[in-house]
C-alpha cells in the first residue's frame, strides 16, 4: 500500500475512532495498520505477531482486546478496497 494511502486510512481510522470514544494509542493504531496491510483474514496470532516486531513488549491480550474492541464498533470493517476505497469485507 501507499504510503499515502495508508497514512490516509489511518487519519480516517483516528477520526472514527473519536467519534466512537475510543482511545487513540500508538499500540491500536498499529493493530489497525496490520489489519490493512493483511493479506490474509486476520487472527489474533497473526496480528500479534506481526505487532509484536514494531511493538515488542505488547501483550497477546492487549491485541485480542483490541481487535474484539474493534469488532464491537463496527470499525473493523474499515479496511482495504483495491479500488483505494474503504469497504465492509462481510458485506
């Protein structure tokens, strides 16, 4: 991905975040960049791994947390489009 494009996308996700009253850390923001930048559909180990490389002292149960955080409003959904669009992967 771009890195416009994903520097957009995480401009969005900080906003929607806000607007929900969720609370922007570094830790979720790098949760949220893995999500986007898989390939694959996302796990808990995966994201955990992956998040781990940038973020070495993060915790199995703070990434979970995060991704059902996320899953529990809906922004979750916010992730990658080819045509460069935010789309529902359920939909």
């Amino acid at each position: 991905m771009h890195p416009s494009e994903l520097h957009r996308r995480e401009q969005l996700f900080v906003k929607t975040c806000h607007q929900r009253g969720l609370k922007i850390t570094p830790q979720r923001v790098a949760i949220y960049r893995a999500l986007i930048e898989s390939n694959q559909h996302p796990t808990a180990d995966g994201m955990y791994r992956k998040v781990k490389t940038t973020y070495p002292h993060i915790s199995f149960d703070t990434v979970n947390r995060t991704l059902l955080t996320l899953a529990g409003t809906e922004i979750h959904h916010f992730w990658k489009d080819t045509t460069g669009g935010l789309t529902n992967p359920d939909a």
